[in-house]
C-alpha cells in the first residue's frame, strides 16, 4: 500500500513503520487514519498464530512526534474522536508485540502514543518526553488510563499533574521508557527487542494477554472512538 505521512519496511516477520509528517511528525486526522490502515494491513499480512513484532519511529534524531494538530480542532471539533483515540485503540488491540522507537522529541499526545506500544526505546543524546495538557488546558477522558496501566503512582502525579520534562536518563529510571540508547544504536536494539518477543504471538493470544493489563485503556479509547454526539475533548486554551 502507499503512505502519504510514514513508509514501512519489512525485515522477515517484523515490521518498522517511519513516521514521515511534517512539521515534527504532528499527528492529524489523515495521518492517524493512515496508522490505523499501516498497523491493520501488517496484522492482515502476518496472519493469525504466527510471530511477528511491529517497531514504530521517528524520521531523524530531533523529533519522534510532538502530539496533535491542536489547531485542526478549529475546523474539526471531532478530530480527535476521528483520528488519535481510535489510533491508540488499534495499537492496544494489535496482536503483536510493539516497540515504540524514540528518535527525539516526545510531547502531549505523542506520550500516549509511545505508551501505548509495549515496549519503548529512547534516544539517550537528545529529546525530551514531556506530556503537558496541565499547561494546555486539555483533557479528554481516560487520558490518565495509559499512565495508570504503565506507571507508577508517583511517576503518573510527574506526568500528568506536574508536565515533567524527561530526558532518557529519568525517563528510564521512572520506567517511562525500556532502554536508553545513543542514536546509532537505537535501532538495533529496537529490533533485538523485536526479536526476542516475536514469537509470543504465535499462541494467538498476545492481545488478550495484553488486555488483562491495559483493558481500561482499551476500553475508554474504544468508547470515545468516532462520537460525534457530544464533545470527547476539551479546547486547549494555549496550543503548544
């Protein structure tokens, strides 16, 4: 299939999709749904019972994705509801392992994004994970669901209430991230990873496993997911 905003490449039964979307890989409508297709096509094409692992990363060392296209809000209230929570739904239903490659600047929505992949790899040099709606003015519900299902009580309080600007080192110290690695090695050590735990889905239940963990998640983005009958988001007061 052709991609306007990211390409994927194939190595065996993993895949690495490369976020292509300027400015600093911004996630708006076109290229959530763009996502969900890439994520769903590769499970079609891996099939059912069989290993396989998917790896997703930035396109250079200064931005992974700084979160949502606040401004498409302007002219489409339901943007969200059409395009980032059904994102985060597929990537917590995705029958395979998932590995989230950090290339460089993480923020707002695109903290959620990374925590919605099992596994995630950091660049150690540069870029920080900073996830600030407290500052934005934003909410949307369940957005605390990811932090409960993959952080500690006291790292959740960092990042939801405080914006806490993480760089690699604390960021794997508080459990945020998996690895912290220099540029040239990130992605080896994403596909080691990917390697490792491919073959966990050869039983077929990967994804139900998966959801005994993060099924609140799941759920909450599942039931806000193309509502068009009532606000699922609050404006931003400040676009960041």
């Amino acid at each position: 299939m052709s991609y306007k905003h990211l390409s994927i490449e194939r190595r065996g039964d993993v895949f690495i999709i490369t976020l292509q979307k300027p400015p600093q890989n911004r996630l708006n409508v076109e290229a959530c749904l763009e996502l969900i297709r890439a994520y769903r096509s590769i499970e079609s094409t891996l099939g059912e019972d069989t290993s396989g692992a998917v790896i997703l990363k930035g396109s250079d060392e200064r931005y992974f994705c700084t979160g949502l296209d606040l401004h498409e809000r302007d002219v489409n209230r339901f943007a969200s509801s059409d395009g980032f929570y059904p994102l985060l739904a597929t990537i917590l239903d995705f029958p395979f392992p998932t590995i989230a490659l950090i290339t460089g600047h993480v923020f707002g929505g695109a903290c959620l994004l990374t925590l919605a992949h099992d596994y995630r790899v950091m660049n150690s040099n540069r870029g920080y994970w900073s996830m600030p709606p407290v500052d934005a003015g934003l909410h949307h519900p369940g957005m605390g669901s990811l932090l409960n299902a993959k952080l500690r009580p006291e790292v959740r309080r960092k990042v939801l209430l405080e914006a806490y600007k993480y760089k690699a080192k604390e960021a794997l110290a508080d459990g945020i991230v998996d690895v912290a690695e220099p540029p040239e090695r990130m992605l080896e050590v994403a596909l080691e990873l990917a390697e490792k735990w491919k073959a966990k889905a050869k039983m077929g239940v990967y994804g139900i496993l998966r959801n005994e963990l993060v099924g609140e998640a799941l759920r909450a983005y599942q039931s806000i997911s193309y509502i068009h009958h009532k606000e699922t988001a609050r404006e931003a007061k400040v676009k960041l």
